[in-house]
C-alpha cells in the first residue's frame, strides 16, 4: 500500500468529523412502529400495560426460540418447509437501534466552506474545489437519509464519489491504444526542464518492451547538454534503439529520422523526447510546432511532477492551449503529501492522466486508476 497524499487525507478526515458531529445532532431513532403491527393480547384493569421496549423483547422472544437455528443474518430457517424467513430480532434490532436524518444547506454552509478552503490548500484547483463541493453538497442536503452504525461512512462515500467523477471524466487507456493503432506510433513527450521526461520515456520504453512490442528512442532533445548522453543510457540498460544527431542541431530532423527508421524496421512504437520549454519561449515552442508538421505525432504527451501542485495544473491548461496534449504523466508522485495536481488536472484540460510515475525504477510507473487513487485518499 502506497503512503501518499497525508495532508490531504488529513483535511478530508477533519471534513468528515465536523459533518458526522452535525448528523449525529439532526438524528432522529426511527419509530418502532412494526411493533404495533404485532398480534397483542387487550390488557385487564389488574394487567400492566408494558413498555414499547418490553413489548419489542417480548416478541423477539417468541419469534425466535431458543430451540430453532438461526443463520449469522439474524433469519430463522423453518425446518418444515425448508423457506428462510427474517427473524423478529433482526427486524427489531434495526427499528430500535437505526435512525434517519435530514440535513439542510443551512447544515453545511460552515463545513462545506471549510471543505473548499482544505481543498484549496491542498493544490486543488479553484474550479475543481468547487466542483467537489458541489457535488457534495447535493448529496447530503434536503433527502432522508438512514443511518446504519457509522455516520463517518455517509460522508466518506460523498467525498469519494465527488472525487471519483471529477477523476474519471477523462480516462484513456495507453496500451490498448498502442497495441491496437497502426504502426509505428509515434509519442512526443513535452513539459518544462526537470519534470522527468526523459525518465517517463525510459520507463515506457521498459513497458513497452515487456508488453512483446519493439521500441526505438529519439533524442530531440538537442538543447539541453548531456539530455541526448542521458537518453543514451537508458536506451543501453533497457536494450532500445536511440536515433541521435549532435547537440543544437534539429531536433525536428531527429525525430523524422527516427520515424523512418522505425518504418524501415517495422518497429512499433516511437518515443520522441523534446527539449523543456515554457510555453511562453516563443523560439521553443515554434520549434515544437515544426517538429509536428515533420513528424505528427499519434499522440503529445504533457510530463510535470505532482508535487508541482498548481504550478503543474497551469503549465498543463497552457501546454493544451499551445499544442493540443491528449494525456499527461505525473512523476514523484510517491513524494506528493496533497494530491491537488492529479485531481486537477484531468478536470482542468479536458484529457486524462494516463501514468504516475512512483518512484526512481523502470518499472515504477503506476498506469492511472482514478478508484484505486480515490482509495488512497481514505486507506487507513
């Protein structure tokens, strides 16, 4: 079980607490009234009128002896007919021991607030906070609602739900898509400086390779000193081809040779890394441009660290806007204690996470699961 997301988790427990206190003060006990539907003798002037809770043990008495089997459910097992029936204590039980509630919005206008301020601090973006909020809230004001034996439950499910769909809007699966599309597919990698591109595009290769597929590298990174040494070796350990060029020189040029390369040797999947840009280096971005007139790309995959928070989920809104991403990958993800970027961003562009990169290891590259995410919000 991964460890991730504390501060989150901790602020989502403090949500569910506050509003647990505020359904345990609006709870009502539900009325026993099968009770008063139970056969009963009329009592004399010299007979005691008994007690609804006497009544109630009276009839699970007689409803269940001692003498007849009764299933771990609470049911009684007629031996004649061989039927289940459900035992008066069960029913009973649940009469006396349930209650219901109704909360209004008046109920959560301070425990909702304090909600989207967590959320907020916890990297989640505004419309994203919101969102979740809203969500929420039409969950749990204005219907009846019982409780079983834990109210922490009602709001646990409410908070997952309204997490889970903002996750789940976009979800893309990479592998199918790569085994099933024409070949070669061809993935560029873009971000800023030091979010772990070149790491993601070793780890994919590694993923790629193991799935039976074959694999060759570009290294269109020409910008930065020692990128193309450092995809060079990663290349070597994984055992995949590199198609490079001398440092500043085209990355363009690169990445189309190594496009009809992969034609050439019927090699199924290309994986372009590109120098790190902002969007706002105009000279860059033209040349990310041409690189995809030269050689289109299948698919533009945007890479940023988790634990960028917000920063991540704006450079990812503005990459979309200038390129036109189809998914990203989030890397350090083991090392995020909010989670606010990976809620994010899927929401906030439109396209899926696809990975989470989860540690220093080939094989540390988690494919995106937003059940399995929402679960390590509330895993104890």
């Amino acid at each position: 079980m991964y460890h991730v997301f504390n501060k989150l988790k901790s602020k989502l427990t403090g949500f569910k607490d506050k509003i647990s206190s505020k359904i345990d003060e609006k709870a009502v006990a539900i009325e026993p009234e099968a009770v008063a539907d139970a056969p009963q003798e009329e009592p004399t002037s010299s007979t005691p009128v008994p007690s609804a809770q006497e009544t109630v043990e009276s009839k699970v008495e007689e409803a269940v002896p001692v003498s007849e089997p009764v299933s771990e459910a609470g049911s009684v097992k007629n031996e004649s007919s061989g039927a289940k029936k459900f035992g008066f204590a069960q029913k009973a039980k649940a009469l006396v021991f349930e209650r219901e509630f109704i909360l209004e919005e008046d109920d959560l206008e301070e425990p909702l607030w304090d909600l989207e301020m967590a959320l907020l601090e916890s990297d989640i973006a505004l419309s994203v906070s919101e969102a979740i909020v809203e969500s929420v809230k039409n969950q749990l004001v204005g219907t009846r609602r019982r409780i079983g034996s834990n109210t922490g439950n009602i709001v646990e499910d409410a908070l997952k739900k309204a997490i889970y769909d903002v996750m789940s809007a976009n979800v893309f699966d990479l592998d199918d898509y790569v085994k099933d599309a024409d070949k070669p597919v061809h993935i560029v990698f873009i971000g800023i400086n030091g979010t772990g591109k070149t790491t993601s595009i070793a780890k994919l290769s590694k993923r790629f390779k193991d799935q039976g597929m074959s694999v060759v590298v570009a290294a269109g990174d020409t910008f930065r000193a020692g990128a193309i040494d450092q995809l060079a070796i990663h290349a070597d350990k994984i055992g995949v081809k590199i198609i490079k060029h001398q440092e500043q020189g085209d990355p363009a040029a690169v990445i189309y040779d190594a496009i009809q390369h992969a034609k050439a040797n019927n090699v199924d999947v290309v994986l372009s890394d590109t120098a790190g840009r902002m969007h706002t280096n105009i000279n860059l971005m033209e040349q990310l441009k041409k690189v995809c007139r030269v050689a289109p790309p299948d698919l533009i995959i945007f890479v940023d660290e988790a634990v960028a928070g917000n920063d991540a989920v704006e450079r990812a809104a503005q990459f979309n806007d200038a390129v036109a991403i189809n998914g990203s990958i989030l890397t350090k993800t083991d090392a995020d204690s909010k989670g606010g970027a990976a809620i994010s961003i899927a929401y906030i562009t439109g396209k899926p996470i696809l990975f989470l990169g989860m540690g220093q290891g080939y094989d540390d590259l988690r494919k995106f699961d937003p059940k399995w995410f929402v679960d390590q919000l509330f895993a104890e």
